[in-house]
C-alpha cells in the first residue's frame, strides 16, 4: 500500500494554496486516516430510490440488525461512521478531516524514496552518530527490551544493607509528526470543492520507556537465555505490551520507573508527560495507574533530543522517620492507599532524580519483598520501551548498576 503526505504546503505568490506531495510505501512509519462528518452525505441504495445515510450505516442508524451489509467500507468499531464512500450525495455538504502520523521533515529520507534502511535517513540524522542501546525504533505499535546479562542483588538477606543505586543517560530523538486537515465539502453533479478550514502540525512522540526490576522465573530465565537479553516484541517473555504499555505491562513480580510521554485516556494517567512508579506484586505489572505507587508531571522537557541523566536509588529499611520527612519535603506525589500493600513493616526508599541529582524528583517508600518471588534476594534490570500511533526512538547511551550488600 502506498501512502501520500504532504512535503510542502503553502500560500505561493500568485494567491494559490499549493499542496507537494510525496507517496511512501512503508505503513510502520506513514499512516493517514480520513472521516467525513455525519453531514458529509454518502448514499444507499433501498427499493431503487436514493436515500442519504451521512456517511454512517449499520443497525443504530436504520434499526435493522440487516443493515449491516451497508458497512462493507466501515469498520464495527464505528457502525461506519468514519467510512469515506460513495456515490455522493448531489447538493452535500460538511466537512472532510485528514490525518497524517509521518516523521518530520528532517528526520524523512533524503532522497525522498521509499524508506527501507537507516542508510537513507538525512544527513542531519546520520550526523547524530553516538554509541547507545536503542530500546525503541522509529516505528509505530513495537516494544523492546534490554536486560542486564545478570541477575542483580536488589533485596540482600542480611539487616545491614545499604541497597542499591542505578545511573543512566538517555536521548530521545525523531519524534513523529502529527497533522490535521479539516476541509468543507460541496458537490455539485460532476465537481466537488474543499475548502481547507484549519490544519495543524505537532510533534507527538511516544509512548515513552521505564527502568524495570523484574525477578524473572525459571521459565523466563530460560527463554532469555535462548533469545538474548536485547529482545523485541513477539513472544519474548522480557517484552511487555506495546503502545500504552510501554514494554513492561504484564511483566509479573517486577516495578518500573516510568518516564510516559503520551497522554491514554483508558490507563487514567495525566495528560501532561509523566513519571511514575508501578508495580502489582506478584501480579502483571500495567502501565494503567491504578498501579502506580506514586507519580508526578513536574519534569522537565525530555523528548528533546538532548543527553538526560537519571539516577534511581533505593535504601532498605530506612525507618519510618525518613519517610515521614520524605512525604513532607514533597518528594511523595501522586501516592494512592494501594501504596500500604507494598510498604511493609519496616520500608525502604525509592528515589528517582533527573538532571538534578541533588534533589530527587520523586520518591516512595516501598519494601522490596512485596513484588519479588518468595525469599528472592536478585532480579533482573534493564529497560523496556514502546511505540503507539506515535513513536520516539529510546536510546540509552550510558548505564550503570550497583548494589550494596
């Protein structure tokens, strides 16, 4: 399937509105999407008579479980609603929207041909040459994952451990690019005239990526060690969900600290980029906030092509003194009640700082034993990273771990 974007709109000199486009063969990095508003006017055919049906169709609109043939060009998500078909209506009239998730401009083959390899991105991006881990591609709907070679100590047995620390930089880059087009529409017999109304352009990348502890099983260790701990989405028992996901959802016995840059009304997150911490014990962890221990929107800027640097600590049985003054210097945000299921009698500190690594950022108190397997003292780390509609490559370009027992 071939997909057409514009590469340059704009108002020439002479008056005219002129619209360059350029056609692609690649549906994981192009997409359009197009709906007609219920006054757009398609038509049916009934009893040899021309009847309008908006564009719509099936059984809330004619009342006949039948009507359903008319949704051929639909989809049952909709009933039709959102089909663009025709004949058309003769006199219609109504709008005409368009949506296109592509890469921006800069980051779009130099050539302008179909995209097939990293070799034929621009020169702007092939100068952005740096050795990282990708966790994320530039593509839509994946998830990835990247694991440390081995199991780490996170929850040390004996009663003088000084926990763990992990320091990591990351660069998000090549974010797409989101465009509307709204038009009206009139026909007469032979013609049809748009109208642009409005049309905009955002950079809308996502859906973000986490630092995840996870005590894998036997099982999982064993499909790890087969496949490598640099996984990809498929049955990969070290990938979590795509898209909203963000690699991690699903992972059962694990906690990961989120950096979610795109807004999913149905996981009951903010709408600004967020961090948080997840994590459901025993249970498939989700990226859904009723998970969360505790998350905050007061970051700064990430998705911008710069090094950031992040720093998460954890210091076990910090006393409850610690954690009162935690809550009330205001590193505690975002908590919920469910946090008392993971605090234990004698919980200890999670720490998250972000470019400032003088003032954490966010913190929780949680005890480490009450998402790990039974007496499990180690656990997997590493990260997990995923795409929507939307995407933005996840590169982790320095890392380090190191627990303290």
């Amino acid at each position: 399937m071939t997909f057409f974007f514009p590469s340059h709109a704009g108002w020439e000199n002479d008056g005219w509105f002129v619209t360059k486009s350029v056609f692609f063969s690649d549906p994981r990095r192009y997409t359009v999407s197009s709906q007609r508003s219920l006054a757009g006017g398609g038509w049916r055919v009934s009893g040899g008579w021309w009847q309008s049906d908006f564009g719509g169709g099936g059984p809330l609109e004619y009342g006949d479980s039948g009507a359903n043939i008319y949704n051929a060009h639909g989809s049952p998500s909709d009933f039709g609603f959102g089909a663009v078909r025709g004949p058309q209506r003769i006199d219609a009239a109504g709008t005409y929207t368009v949506v296109t998730v592509a890469p921006r401009t800069e980051d779009r083959p130099v050539d302008l041909k179909p995209y097939i390899t990293d070799k034929t991105f621009s020169p702007a991006t092939q100068a952005r040459c740096y050795g990282a881990a990708r966790v994320a591609p530039p593509l839509r709907n994946s998830a990835g994952a990247i694991w440390h070679e081995d199991r780490q100590v996170v929850n040390a047995a004996n009663a003088n451990a000084s926990g763990w620390s992990t320091s990591f930089k990351f660069v998000l880059r090549e974010p797409s690019e989101r465009c509307k087009t709204v038009n009206t529409v009139s026909r007469s017999f032979g013609s049809e005239i748009r109208t642009m109304l409005h049309g905009q352009c955002e950079v809308t990348g996502g859906d973000g990526f986490a630092f995840v502890v996870w005590d894998a099983g036997a099982e999982e260790e064993a499909a790890l060690s087969q496949s490598g701990v640099n996984a990809s989405t498929g049955n990969n028992p070290g990938v979590g969900a795509s898209g909203p996901g963000l690699g991690y959802s699903g992972l059962t016995n694990s906690l990961a600290v989120e950096f979610d840059l795109w807004h999913n009304p149905l996981n009951e997150e903010p709408y600004d980029p967020h961090i948080a911490i997840h994590t459901d014990g025993a249970f498939p962890n989700s990226a859904h906030h009723g998970a969360r221990l505790a998350a905050t929107t007061e970051i700064p800027t990430i998705a911008d092509g710069e090094t950031h640097a992040v720093r998460v600590t954890f210091l076990p049985d910090v006393g409850w003194a610690k954690v009162a003054h935690a809550i009330e210097s205001g590193e505690c945000k975002g908590t919920t009640a469910r946090l008392g299921r993971f605090t234990g009698t004698n919980p200890g500190l999670l720490r998250v700082y972000v470019d400032d690594m003088d003032v954490p950022l966010l913190s929780t108190p949680v005890t480490m034993a009450t998402f790990l397997r039974e007496n499990s003292t180690d656990a997997r780390v590493g990260f997990t990273a995923s795409t929507g509609e939307s995407w933005v490559t996840v590169d982790i370009v320095q890392w380090n771990f190191s627990s303290y027992a």
